[in-house]
C-alpha cells in the first residue's frame, strides 16, 4: 500500500487548514496514495480557545473532509476537536474515505512539563483499528506514544501499521525523543508506524507560541524499528510504499506478542 505523510503546518484558523488538507491530499492522490495522514490538531493549532472551533462529527468541518477524501478517493486520517464533557473537547483523530469512517478520541493527556491537555481536554476510553487498502492500521495521538500498551492492543487487534498524530512540543530532548519513541513503539508492536508530527513554525517561518505546536521529524518506522523515511522541520509531504505481509515475516521471526507475559502483581502485595 502506498501511504503519504502530509507534515503540515496548522493555524487558528479551521477554513483555512481545510484548503491546507484539500492541498495535500490532492497531491498525495495525485502520487496514487490510498492513505494520507495529517497531524495532531490540523483543525486548529494549540493555543487557540478549542471550545469555539470545536464541532460534532457531522459538522462542517468534518462533512468536507469527508468530501474530500471520498471525491479523492483515499483515505484521510486528520485530527480534530470534537465536543467532550463538562465544557472541554476530545482530541480526535478523523478517519474517512472509501469504506471507513470512524474516529479515535486521545486517550492519554499530556499533563506533563507544566502543561495540562486535561484541563481542557476529556480523554478518549478505547483503542481503535480500521481497514484501508488491505491492512489493518490502529490509531493513537502524541502523548500516546509514551505507552506501549495501546500500541500492543493495536497489534492484538490486528493491525500491522500503527499511526500516530502529533503535535510534539519544543524542549530540551523532546526531538530524541520522540525518534526513540517512535522506533520503540514498531519494535513493541512488530508494527509499522506512520509518526506524523505539525511541522517546526520557526522552520516555516512562523512565530512560536506557548502551547505545544510541532518540531516536524515525522517518519515512517519499519516493524524491527528500522527509520524507512525521515522528515526535516519544514512542510512536506511525502509518499512512500510499504508491505503490510513484512509484518506477518517479522512476527514468525521475532514473536514478542506472542512471548509476552502477564506480570500484574497479584492482589494483596
């Protein structure tokens, strides 16, 4: 299946990320894409009040994305704000196209390095999975990538690629890692992993915020961690074709989810 990276680069502003995603997914088309996937939060950039842009999945913004891809006929996976509980949103990641529509609300929330993501964020509850071109692809957003286990659940679920959005935040080793990560959570998983983060603003030429906006360094992982394709900073996109087989070739050779085992500490300790 061929896949396309769109590293982006969002704004504030929900119409005109829109014609960003038409772009993009109209150039990946063009280079016989069947899966395109945007960052983390192509609806709006971090920083912006959330609770105003956020819509239903059968809103506007929504309803044209899914235009999109199905006029395209390719799948599109991009992230947005969705209405949440007690006032905030969830951190949803889109996927549509021919045969799929579904989403997949952030299940972790990055209340880590003096920000909190929970106070204006409720956290999605379960893992999700879709088809797309005859593979299986399990979905999970920036912070996410810091847990294994949803990633292992994925693969449980039989998916062979796992994608992960990000807008990944500036600060000291934040880049490193997020590349160990990155690697870390194909070999966990014996999956490949799309990582497609927003692009760096100051790459761009673009004033940096306070909240997280993006370091850019997506890059597709192979199933043994191998770095198949490496993005810089800048907005790119970028196609490449992998084999979702390799990972059954993988997995016969290196069956960690099959060897794992079940360490919980037994009640009472």
């Amino acid at each position: 299946m061929r896949i396309a990276i769109a590293q982006i680069l969002s704004s504030g502003d929900p119409a005109g990320n829109l014609e960003t995603v038409r772009d993009y997914a109209a150039a990946a088309k063009e280079l016989r894409a069947d899966l395109v996937v945007f960052p983390e939060a192509t609806m709006c950039a971090f920083g912006h009040p959330l609770d105003k842009v956020a819509e239903p999945l059968d809103g506007p913004w929504a309803t044209e994305v899914r235009r999109i891809a199905h006029e395209l006929g390719l799948v599109v996976v991009a992230g947005m704000f969705t209405p949440g509980r007690g006032g905030r949103v969830r951190n949803t990641l889109l996927v549509c196209g021919p045969g799929v529509d579904t989403h997949y609300d952030k299940i972790h929330l990055f209340d880590a390095f003096g920000y909190a993501e929970s106070e204006s964020v409720d956290p999605g509850e379960a893992p999700v999975v879709f088809d797309v071109a005859g593979a299986t692809a399990g979905l999970a957003t920036c912070y996410d990538v810091r847990f294994p286990a949803l990633f292992t659940a994925n693969a449980r679920a039989g998916a062979q690629i796992n994608i992960v959005c990000a807008s990944w935040g500036a600060g000291e080793g934040k880049a490193e890692q997020w590349d160990l990560l990155t690697r870390a959570r194909a070999l966990d998983s014996t999956t490949f992993v799309v990582a497609v983060g927003q692009a760096d603003p100051a790459a761009a030429g673009k004033p940096a915020g306070t909240a997280p906006t993006g370091i850019g360094r997506s890059a597709l992982i192979g199933p043994l961690g191998t770095v198949l394709h490496a993005l810089g900073e800048e907005p790119e996109l970028v196609v490449a074709d992998i084999d979702p087989a390799q990972v059954g070739e993988v997995r016969a050779k290196l069956p960690v989810l099959a060897n794992a085992r079940d360490l919980s500490v037994p009640e009472g300790r």
